[in-house]
C-alpha cells in the first residue's frame, strides 16, 4: 500500500512538472516574409497577447522572443517562440548543418541554438541547401517588386529581364537604356540588392533567367553616402556581397544623400518602405523623391498603382499574380527538419500553417487598413487561379 502510494506521489510530481515545462520554439529564415510571421506567432498565444522582447518589436524586427502559453496546444506549459530572421537560403542551410545561430531571450541576453523552424522564399530545390532533410509546406503567395529609388527619373516606369540580366553582369548601364532619352547617356543606373543567403535573390534571378554572380552596388561602411561596388560581407554574412535583410536594401533606395539613379528587388512589406503604403492602421511612409515600385516585364503585380503618383493600397487587388500574368512571385515555404516527427516543435508546425493564413484573412477582411493586421502584402493560397512547380518556372491556370 505504501508502496502504490509512493508511486502515485510520484507520478502527480512528474504529471505537475510536465505541466509546467517549458516548451521553445525557435523561428530563423525570410526577411520578406517578417511582419507575416510577427504577427501570427503573437496571434498563436492566448489572448494574442504574450509578452514580448525587445517590448517595442513591431513586424519590422528581425531578432525577438515572445513568451506566453498556448493552451489548446500545450495547456498550460509556458511557451517560448524565439526569431531571428536571417534569410531564406541561410535558415535552411542551418538546418542542412544543423548549425546553431544567435537568438535572444526574453531578457536580451544571446541564446546560440540551432533552428527549428525556418521559413524559406524559394523552395528548397532551387536553394544552396537542396539536400536539407526537411518537411515543406506551402503557406502563401508572396509577392516581390522592383522599386525604384529616390533619384531615379519617373519616365522609369518598368524593367524587363533582357535588361536585368545585363544590368546585373555589370552593375551598372547607361540610364538611356532604361529611359530612352539621347540626353541620358552620361548617366547610370545602378543596381542594387542581396547576398546569397536571399530568397528574394533566388526568385528575381531565376524568374530573370539569370544565373550568374551579379555586381551589386550599395553603401559599404567605407563608403557610407555613395553607390560604390559591394566589396563588404555587411552585417557579418558568410554569403558573399549584397545586403543581409531587405528592411537593409530599402534604406539604401531611400538614401537622399548619395545621388544617382538605382533599382532593386523587394519582398512587397519591405517595399512598401520605399513606396509608401495608402493603410492608416499601421501606415509606411513614402521614401520620397521617385521612390516607387516599378512594373517587371510590362506588369504591376496589382491593379489600381501608378508609379510615383500615389502610395500603394492598403489593400491591393492582385488580380494580375492571382491570374497569372505578373510572375515575379514564390511561394512562401515553412520547413522543418524530418526528426520534428510527433514532438513539440511538430505540434506549433502544423498549427502554424493556419495561423499564417488567418493572418492574410484578417488583413484583408480589415480592407488592409487594420492597426493588427496592417496592409495586405501577401496572397492566400485558396486565392490562386494558377500555379508553378518552381521558382521562376512556367506559370499554369488551376
């Protein structure tokens, strides 16, 4: 008898310790793909309301933790979800080599842990890390854009391919060759954008037919205020030349102190840094000067915009990716490693999947004006009248 009560002593012990254990969940990989994930991560807590570190993290911050519980997934054992955004092809590269990568706790101190869960801009296929061992699921359309930047002239209205595959082999061309204009000869337009660890670097190149190593112009450290040759692996990548986040390569579009006229990808969030964005729930200001998006191959990736003569809507029609004609865009991937089979981490997996879904739904049921939601940046999967087997591949109707 004593015996049986020992055990059951015990075992209320472990069951209350298992209770309150700690369950960590840690997020890596797209930039472009941020504010999505923000949100979604903050709406997955009770009452959408963990708590928070930094406290003033927003959807633009790429390093974060949120702590809290979920209780239809794990009761009342405390959650905490780590975030370090650090590119698409790097977050799955980490999973690839099972490397670990610095995050921050809830009180700021730095946590060296490997991935999770990465989310990827590009299918793993078309990446660096095509062998990595990983569970992928499609969650989102994202869009990607052209922005021009604050000196480029307005007569600039649409890039193609042909000139992109020219323009990055050199890093540099004749602004007439964008223009048009006889006078524009002794002019450049630079061209501007992200190191290897990009899936926006992926899908831009492949959808371009592009594949070689680009000569990308931007800010070095030595040469803070004018467009010079990227020579610097910026914010300590391992990825060659270009910039590490998009939030980094808006900031350079939208520098007004070095002149000359530039170009470059975005994911649609980023690019409304530059663009500027009609929501007054959680509005992007405009980068100023020309600051615009700009039409890819004769098409903008929504209806209702004209370049540099207003701010982008808060909730964009994007009949023209919807329906196939505008093809610079991916499906967003959320990856986790095979051995996240029946734990933890596979349980938050398969409930992400809906979250990030909601996040699009609610965004648009608030007309894109939401101070929660914000714009519309992001195209639901069930919206999709075609499809693609891969990055920069063949667009076909459903």
């Amino acid at each position: 008898m004593k015996k049986i009560l020992t055990m059951a002593v015990l075992g209320g012990l472990f069951a209350a310790s298992t209770l309150h254990a700690q369950v960590n969940i840690y997020l890596s990989g797209s930039t472009a793909f941020r504010a999505n994930v923000f949100r979604a991560v903050k709406a997955a807590f009770d009452g959408g309301s963990p708590t928070i570190y930094p406290p003033a993290a927003s959807t633009g911050t790429g390093v974060y933790a949120m702590q809290g519980t979920m209780s239809s997934l794990y009761g009342g054992q405390a959650v905490t979800v780590y975030a370090d955004f650090n590119g698409s092809v790097q977050g799955l590269e980490d999973l690839l080599n099972n490397t670990a990568i610095t995050f921050s706790n809830m009180s700021g101190s730095a946590v060296s842990v490997v991935p999770t869960i990465t989310f990827s801009d590009a299918d793993k296929v078309s990446t660096l890390a095509a062998n990595a061992a990983v569970t992928e699921t499609h969650i989102a359309i994202l869009p990607f854009v052209y922005c021009r930047n604050y000196y480029t002239p307005t007569t600039v209205t649409n890039v193609t391919g042909h000139q992109l595959q020219s323009l990055w082999a050199n890093g540099l061309l004749k602004l007439s060759y964008f223009t048009g204009n006889p006078s524009d000869d002794s002019s450049f337009m630079y061209v501007t954008g992200r190191n290897k660890d990009s899936g926006s670097r992926v899908v831009s190149h492949s959808d371009a037919y592009y594949t070689g190593t680009p000569i990308l112009y931007g800010f070095n450290t030595t040469a803070p205020n004018t467009w010079a040759i990227m020579n610097q692996n910026l914010s300590g990548t391992i990825y060659g030349f270009g910039y590490s986040s998009g939030g980094n390569e808006a900031i350079a579009l939208t520098n007004q102190l070095a002149g000359g006229p530039c170009i470059g990808y975005e994911g649609l969030n980023d690019a409304l840094t530059v663009a500027g964005s009609t929501c007054t729930g959680s509005p992007k200001v405009n980068g100023g000067g020309n600051c615009a998006i700009i039409a890819y191959d004769g098409f903008l990736p929504f209806n209702g915009y004209t370049p540099g003569s207003q701010l982008v809507p808060a909730q964009p029609d994007f009949t023209p990716i919807i329906k196939g004609q505008y093809s610079l865009w991916s499906y967003e991937c959320m990856e986790m490693l095979n051995t996240h089979t029946s734990d933890s981490t596979f349980q938050y997996y398969t409930n992400f999947v809906s979250q990030i879904d909601n996040d699009i739904q609610q965004a648009e049921a608030a007309g894109g004006n939401s101070a929660t939601y914000g714009p519309v940046t992001a195209v639901r999967l069930s919206e999709m009248k075609c499809n693609r087997s891969s990055v920069g591949g063949a667009i076909t109707p459903n």
